[in-house]
C-alpha cells in the first residue's frame, strides 16, 4: 500500500513538473511574440517617420532649386541695373525680371511623426539624442520663417513700382513653375532699371529671400543627418 501511495506521488510530481515546464513555455512563447510584434509595429512606425523625411527631403529640394533660379535673376538684375555693362538680350531680360518677383515655399508634411507624438510612441526611438534632434527639425520645419510677413511687405511694393512698366494680361497660363505669360504690351525694361524704388525693393527683397534660402539648405542638411541616424536605428532594431 505505501508503495502505491509512492508511485502516485512520483506520477503526481511528474504530471507537476510537466505543468510547470508547460506554463512557462507558454510564457515565452507569449513573451517572444509580444516581443515580436513590438519589434514588427516598432519598424512600421520607424519606416514611416523615415519615408515622411525622404518626402521633405525631396521637397526642400524641389524649393531650394527653385529659390536658387529666383535669387539668381535678382543679383542678376540688380547686376545690370547697377553696371555700365551692356543691356542684354530683352527675352533673357524680361524673363529675369520676372523671375526676380517670385518666391517659393515647402509644405512640410509630418503626420507620421505627429501621430506618434499623439500615441506616446516617440520612446521608440531609443536614442533621446536623436528624438529631441527629430522634434525640434519637425518644429523648425513648420515654423513660419520670421522675415515672411517682410518678405510679404516688400514683394507687395515691388509689385506696386513694377506695375507701371508692365502688364501681366494673357491669353495663356503658364506651364511651369518658372514659366510666365507673355504681356500684351510691350514692357519698358529700360524705364524699369532707372527706377531707384524699384532697385531698393528688390534690393532688401533679394536679401530676405536668399536669407530664407539659406534656411532651406540647413533644413536640407539636418534632414540628411537624421535619415542617416535613423537608418541606423532601423538597422538596430
């Protein structure tokens, strides 16, 4: 009889430690696909944030390009103004000064990097250098530039001088951001040159705008650094 009560002991003992063993396999199992599947949203997340910079990389870009071919015609113009040398061509002229009244801008896109922000997910990205690095670039990005309203003031003057010796009525839109319409009467460039308003508007215009140009290409920069770093943190993930 005490042999029995022996035998179910060891047969109870060992149906235990099969319970046990059992229970903690399955807490691993549980642990290693929670594990898993933070890894899996913790990429997704990462690879957002790292498409929506490659997004406002390409369009700053786009800007810097643009504002690159706007504050050239400016010096260009102000070159010629201010020079003995001969008039050029009027195509080429015109087509300058036209250049010279534009201005281009980025719109930022951070919705990825928003909704994180919003969920307390942020933490994911283990390096607190780089989170605060991402959050003031994020920051920089949407903030209006502070000499905008200026920039605003004196294109909206430039455009008051510049009204008098052209007209901007066409029968065609342009087709091209760097394209313009042809005016219906014949501009006077001449008369426009020897304008000394004219020549100070464009003069502190060109200023602010290669200022802001400036901006752009350091925006450019810092979203170059932190592909790179995050990169890396996708890699280490």
């Amino acid at each position: 009889m005490l042999r029995i009560d022996r035998l179910q002991l060891l047969r109870l003992g060992a149906e235990l430690i099969l319970i046990i063993v059992g229970v903690l396999l399955a807490f691993q199992v549980d642990a290693y696909r929670e594990k898993r599947d933070n890894q899996s949203r913790t990429l997704t997340q990462l690879n957002a944030i790292r498409s929506e910079l490659s997004e406002n990389l390409s369009r700053l870009d786009r800007v810097i390009d643009l504002q690159e071919v706007v504050t050239t015609a400016q010096i260009t113009v102000l070159r010629i103004a201010n020079s003995e040398e001969p008039f050029p061509d009027r195509d080429e002229m015109g087509q300058n000064i036209r250049r010279a009244t534009m201005f281009f801008r980025t719109e930022p896109i951070t919705g990825a990097y928003d909704s994180l922000v919003a969920s307390g997910d942020l933490r994911i990205i283990d390096d607190p250098s780089l989170r605060a690095e991402l959050a003031t670039f994020m920051e920089d990005l949407r903030t209006p530039f502070e000499d905008e309203e200026s920039s605003l003031l004196f294109r909206t003057e430039l455009f008051g001088t510049f009204s008098q010796y052209f007209d901007y009525l066409s029968i065609r839109a342009p087709n091209s951001p760097l394209d313009f319409p042809d005016p219906i009467l014949e501009p006077n460039y001449e008369g426009l040159l020897d304008d000394q308003r004219y020549l100070n508007y464009l003069g502190i215009l060109t200023a602010i705008e290669s200022s802001i140009a400036r901006h752009y290409r350091t925006l450019r920069e810092e979203c170059i650094e932190l592909i790179e770093k995050l990169d890396a943190a996708i890699a280490e993930t």
